[in-house]
C-alpha cells in the first residue's frame, strides 16, 4: 500500500501548489520529481502526477520577498536544468509536458489565485533561470532519444525555437552542436512540413546570435550539404504554397553561406551545380535533367530566387586561396561555370531595356536583376575569358555603354543595391558595365585589349567620360566618380606601352584628361608620346601636378613623382619644373627638399637638429632597415637594402632633383642646403648600405682572405668617409649662414643704433626749444649764441665796391 500513500501524498501536494511553486521549496519539488522519475520505470501510475507536477513547474513561482529571485537563484537554475535531465524518461507524455512547461516560459500568465503571503516571479525570470541552468543545451542533447518519434521530436524543437531567441541560449546549444544536428532532421519524414520550417527557424536564430563561421562549419559535412540540398529540391519541385517558397528561399541563403566555405563540400554534392543550372535555366534554353519540369512562376519569392542563385554564381567564382585542394576544387567550379553557360546567360541582361517590363517581371524586376546579373559578370569574366571572347562580350558591353549615353528615353528605378543613384537615368548601368570591362582590362589580356581597340573604345571611352564630366558639374556624385575612375584606368590599361592607341588617345583625350588632373591624379595615357607629351605640358599640366603635390596628401605621392620623373625624360619639362612656384613663392626644389624631410622623418632616419648626418656609417638607413638581422639570401633575390628603395618615395625625389641639377637651385634656405648635401650622394650611401650587407653576409658564412678583407675594409672605410664629408660639408654649410646671420645682425644693430642717435637729437632739439619758450634769459643766450656764430660764419674779407646787408629782421623774438 505504500505507493498508493506516495500517490495519494503526490495528489495533495500538486493540489497544494496548484497556483505556483514558492521558491523556498523548489529543492524539494525537483526531488520529488526525480523520485517520480524512478519510479515511471516500475509503476506507470507515477506519469500523471510527474506530468502535473511539471505542469506546475511552467507556472510562475512564488516569492515571499523581493530578494528572493536573487537569493534563490541557484535552486531555481538547477529545478529547471533538471526539467531538462527528466527527458531521459522513456515516456512519451513526460517528455512533451516538459516541452509544454518550456514554452510556458515565453507565454506565462498570472495565476487565477495567489497562494497566502505571495506574489509572482517576474516574467522574465524562468528565462533567465533556464539560461544560467544551461536547460537549451540539454534539450539539444535530448534530440537523439526521440530521433524516431515525430511528435515529441516536434515538440523539442519547438522548445528550443523559444529558447532560441536568446543569443546565451544560442551560444550553449552550438555546444551541443545544434546546426549540424538540426540540418540533418530537414529532410525527415513530416507531413505537416513543422519539422523543416522548425528545423530552419533555429538554425537562422542561430546564425544571428553566435558566430556564423562555427555555424558554417557545423553545417559543412557532407551529411549536412546533402540533407539541406534534398529539403532544398523537395520545396522546389514540389512546394506550391507561398509558406513553401519562403522557406525554400531561407534554405537557399544558408546554402550560400556554405558556399562561401571552401571546406563545403557544395561541389561534390552536387549541390554547386544544381545552383548554377537553377541560375541560368531561364536564359539558356538547354534541356537538363536537373531541372526537368520546373516552372518558375513571377510571384515576389519565385523573383527573390532569382536574384539569390545570381548571388551563389558570384560567391563561387571567388578564388579560395593558394590552398592546393580549395584551388583544385576552384577548378571545378570555373569548369561547371563554363560547361553550364553561365557566361552567355548573363550576357543575356547586356542589352537595352526597350520594353516596360520583360517576359511578366515589371520594370523595377527586371531592372534590378539585369543590373545584378551585370554586376556578376564582373566577377565571372576574368575567370572564363575564353568564353568572355566567343560570346563577343566586348561587343555587347559597347553596344550598350553606347545606349547608356544616347537620348533613348528611359527611366530607371534606382530601388535597389545595385540600382543606387539611378533613378530616372542610366548611371548604374554604366557603372556597372565599366566594372566588368575594367575586370577583363586589368588582366592586361592581349587578346582582350585588341578586340576592345579594334572595335573603337578609346574613342567610345572618351565619349563616355566627356558624358560623365559634363554630369559631374550639374552635380558631384559618388557613383559618376567611380564612372571616371574606371574609365581613366582604362583608359591608362589599353594605351600603355602601345604608341598608336596614345596617339588615337592623343589631343581629345589630353583636354579632357587635364580638367581631371585638377581634381585627382590619375595614371597617364599621355607618357611615352610626345605628341601628347608636349601638348600637355602646354596645357600646364606639370604645373598642375606640382600644384597637387604641395597638398602634400601621402597617397598620392607615389603617382605623382612617378608621373614627374617619367615626364622629365621630355627636355622640356624641366624648365616647366623650374618655372613653377606655390605658395609663398615656393620653388620646386624646395617642396621636393621638404618631402624626403618628411619622408625621413617617418622612417626614423637619424639626424641632429640640424638636420646633419649622425651615423656615419649608414647615413640614410631607416629605423627599421637598422633592426633587421643579417639573412643571407641568393644572388638573384634582392636584398633589404634594394627592397627598401621601392617602399618609399626618396628614390624618386633623387631622380627629380638629379634631372634639375643640383647647383644653383632658387629659393633655398641652409637647413635646405644641409639636406640637399644629403640627397646628392644618395646613390653612394645606397651603394654602401649594399657593401654593407654583402660583408655581413660574407663574415655570416665564410671568413674572406686577407687580401679580400683589406678590400672590404677599404670600402667600408670610403662610405664612412664620403659620410664624414658630407657632414664635414654640412657643417661648413651651417657656419656659413651662422656668420651671414652675424653680419646681417650687425648691419642692423648699426641701422638700429642710428635710429637712436638721430632720435635722441631731435628729442634734445625738442628740449631746447622748450627752455627757449618758457625761460627768457635761455632765450637771450640763445639770441647770442645765434649772432655769434653768424658772424663766425661771414667771410673775413670785405666786399669791395659792394653794399653790406643786414641779416637780422627787426622785431623778431624768436631764433628758430
């Protein structure tokens, strides 16, 4: 009769708590709920109260005093982490109360009666238990004991898409890997479709509350790749329902994330390439089993499907990485992205937009996906250049850059990524367009850059860039910058090293190219023609270039000296370079001067505040260049002392001053002069930075003859010399101008020494006229002094035959 008592017992203690648990006695419930637990397995009439017992738990607790949710914090944890331990119970009813008590949490509603001296819980506090009790991760481990029964297994996993809202409840499931576990049900028998649509709820929680890269790997097995394609193909081919088609499109996100993987095995699934006939079906009318019978209707998700296959074509044309197995792989994809058409496909969206809508997608749809199908012909056409050529892309791609700038009346919606800052224009088809041909161009593809000229599109170019510089002074705009950017690389792709196309390029080009040149430094198609040369020096273009250099903005240095030092191969530049001033009347030679100061400065180079040479032994050698240790590496490798020459600007500003000359230059101070000392004998302190090296090197691995070491030696000792000249120089330099100083300082000390004495001459004049004003016997004094020198002043010699006159006026009373 004993477990009738305990039953008995059990049915006045739920009665007891039929309004809610006290906190102060959830230790004690979840022991009874254990004891219950053990004995299901003996006595079946144990399930009912066990079942009513955590039917209570979903109930709010009870508390006496506000401090009590902290103060029993942990016993309440570990009450609902042990909900989730009681899913071991082989009993079908128990488990799906358990999940019934879990989604209470998220739906809780006050109790009909409050238990004497109590209050509820507040709403979010079973949520926040069942966090810090980890109850989510043990609902996840739980899945593999209803693997086989459908109805409690639903019920788990809508648990977990409630529990799923929180990312530390998120964070505990992945431990327990979830996103695989989940990816593998997918593709589970259920006719009501719950289990997928459950299955994949979870998984995007998932995605957006933990890190997506473990997710992505979780899913990456190819257990998991070939559920998620089969669930992927079923909603396809057979899923009819608007429910149905979201869902599918869901799927096909996450499947894109995979493919951004390259530990996916999409490839060999053959998963990668049910996408990309999926992609191109409706362009390219060539029968596939794959897709036998599929019917894409034009309703909004049918047009999202669209636009997320265009998207996977473009995640799997990115180049993985040097990895030898990501790269083979990476072949077979460019060998299924030829073998499926993908190039011809897209190149079906390269043409004018003659109709309101096309087929029975609107204008805004098809807008939005030719300008997407563009956009990834960008990324494919570089790797399938064969099939860029047979498809005559170059063509099509002028064809319509030439409708992009014609009078055709067209208005384009601009209502989407692509489509920014293109409504009521033609501006993202352009940009666009200009990508794809900038994407070929730029692989310097002979066969490529011939059928472009040939087919006029340094003219068409010009036209184009005429257009968008016309555009750009209505209004300055991100997108027509781009337009001109890419046009001008181009541009500068398709003339260099050919002097025809410079020519073809030639006087157009150079009046458009010099308004640009005021705004922005671009490559050059002019270097290396003089016809074009000469015309743009004409046109002040050097000056101009210097103008942007005194902005002195770091990125665009490197261009600019590069495009001066090239320029200076044409005699006429110099006198353009020595002719320019900025501002303050700066000289050429002087802003160069400033720039290697500047450059040496942020290199560390060791100088006194002088400016002077402070190691002798490697006068211009940079902070970091003097850390690094001594590597012997093979003849035909260049060493630190040679890199270094191409990761800073003061080889260039050499090669600039060598051409102007190094005597002679205008508008330079000593501190100028000192630094210029420097910059003459650059090539001399590179070569014995590179002496240097090579006897590091040598003393590293081998021990020279006596006759090598005294040669060593005496190179060595020649580049110190030629430093200690320098400074020698420097100093003499700096003297120089301290005694010019000197002098200069004494001249006006004498001007200023002047200026005194005739100042306190006039002030002492000033006195006396006063005295001469206020006190008459000073005046009488005066008066004599004045006569007397007078008459001291007349010739002692009497005038003969003459008449004498009187030099005093009568009445006067002054003697100024």
């Amino acid at each position: 009769d004993l477990e009738k008592e305990q039953l008995k017992t059990l049915k006045k203690v739920i009665k007891r708590f039929e309004n809610g648990l006290p906190l102060k006695d959830l230790a004690q419930v979840i022991e009874i709920l254990n004891l219950c637990a053990e004995k299901i397995n003996e006595q079946e009439a144990f399930t009912e109260p066990l079942c009513e017992l955590i039917k209570l738990c979903g109930l709010p607790f009870q508390k006496k005093k506000f401090s009590d949710e902290v103060s029993y914090s942990m016993a309440a944890s570990k009450s609902i982490a042990q909900l989730g331990y009681l899913m071991r119970v082989p009993s079908s009813q128990v488990r799906i109360q358990i999940c019934k008590c879990v989604v209470s949490f998220y739906r809780s509603e006050p109790p009909r009666k409050l238990l004497s001296g109590y209050q509820p819980t507040s709403a979010n506090y079973k949520i926040q238990m069942a966090e810090l009790g980890g109850l989510a991760e043990t609902l996840v481990l739980s899945l593999a004991l209803v693997e086989n029964q459908l109805t409690e297994k639903l019920w788990v996993l809508k648990a977990l898409q409630h529990l799923s809202s929180s990312g530390i409840n998120c964070r505990l499931m992945m431990k327990a890997q979830a996103a695989s576990r989940l990816c593998l049900y997918l593709n589970g028998v259920d006719p009501s479709g719950q289990l997928v649509f459950r299955s994949s709820e979870i998984l995007w929680k998932l995605l957006e509350n933990t890190s997506k890269e473990e997710v992505v790997n979780q899913l990456s097995s190819l257990e998991c790749v070939h559920a998620l394609k089969e669930v992927f193909v079923e909603l396809l081919m057979h899923g009819f329902r608007h429910y149905d088609r979201q869902l599918r499109n869901d799927l096909l996100v996450i499947a894109t994330l995979l493919a951004e993987n390259p530990a996916a095995p999409m490839i060999e699934s053959g998963f990668a390439k049910l996408l990309i006939v999926l992609a191109t079906f409706t362009e390219v009318k060539i029968p596939n089993p794959l897709v036998k019978g599929l019917k894409l209707t034009y309703s909004y998700e049918d047009f999202e499907l669209k636009k997320l296959l265009f998207n996977v074509i473009g995640v799997l044309s990115k180049d993985p990485g040097t990895v030898q197995l990501s790269l083979f792989l990476f072949v077979l994809t460019l060998q299924l992205l030829s073998e499926n058409d993908v190039m011809p496909a897209l190149l079906y969206y390269v043409k004018t937009n003659q109709k309101p809508g096309f087929h029975n997608w609107s204008a805004a749809q098809y807008e939005e996906l030719q300008l997407h199908a563009i956009a990834i012909l960008a990324s494919v056409a570089p790797l399938l250049l064969d099939k860029y050529l047979s498809c005559q892309a170059n063509t099509l791609l002028l064809v319509f850059l030439e409708w992009c700038i014609g009078q055709d009346p067209f208005f384009g919606q601009g209502n989407s990524f692509h489509g920014t800052g293109g409504r009521g224009n033609k501006l993202a088809q352009m940009r666009y367009s200009l990508r794809v041909l900038r994407s070929v161009v730029s692989l310097y593809d002979d066969a490529v850059n011939l059928n472009l000229c040939d087919q006029g599109a340094i003219s068409q170019l010009l036209d184009i860039l005429k257009y968008a510089a016309n555009k750009s002074k209505e209004k300055e705009d991100a997108i027509l910058l781009e337009i001109e950017a890419d046009i001008l690389f181009l541009l500068s792709a398709l003339c260099e090293d050919d002097l025809h196309r410079k020519e073809l390029f030639s006087y157009e080009g150079v009046d458009i190219l010099i308004p640009f040149i005021q705004m922005d430094p671009k490559k050059s198609c002019v270097i290396g023609c003089y016809i074009a040369e000469d015309y743009f020096l004409e046109k002040q273009g050097i000056f101009l270039l210097l103008d942007l250099l005194a902005l002195k903005q770091k990125n665009l240095y490197n261009i600019i000296l590069g495009v001066l030092v090239e320029f200076c191969d044409n005699p006429k530049t110099t006198s353009h370079i020595s002719t320019w001033r900025g501002e303050k009347d700066q000289t050429a030679a002087n802003l160069l001067i400033q720039l290697w100061r500047q450059e040496e400065l942020e290199l560390g180079v060791k100088r006194d505040r002088y400016g002077r040479i402070v190691d002798m032994k490697r006068p211009i050698a940079s902070s970091f260049q003097k850390q690094q240790e001594v590597i012997p590496v093979p003849a035909n490798c260049a060493s630190f002392a040679i890199m270094e020459i191409s990761e800073n600007i003061r080889a260039k500003l050499y090669a600039l001053l060598c051409k102007l000359g190094f005597e002679n230059l205008p508008g330079l101070s000593a501190k100028d002069l000192v630094t210029l000392a420097i910059i003459r004998r650059y090539i001399d302190f590179k070569v014995g930075e590179v002496w240097s090296e090579l006897c590091a090197e040598l003393k590293e691995e081998f021990r020279p003859v006596a006759s090598d070491e005294e040669a060593l030696k005496v190179i060595s000792e020649l580049s110190e010399d030629t430093g200690r000249m320098i400074a020698a120089l420097q100093t003499e330099v700096l003297e120089s101008q301290n005694r010019q100083e000197i002098q200069e300082e004494e001249k006006t000390y004498t001007k200023i020494q002047a200026t005194h004495k005739q100042r306190e001459m006039v002030n002492k004049s000033w006195e006396n006229f006063l005295t001469r004003t206020s006190n008459y016997e000073a005046l009488k004094k005066a008066k004599r002094l004045q006569e007397k020198s007078v008459e001291a002043s007349r010739s002692k010699s009497k005038t003969q035959n003459g008449a004498a006159h009187s030099t005093d006026i009568k009445g006067l009373g002054t003697t100024v």
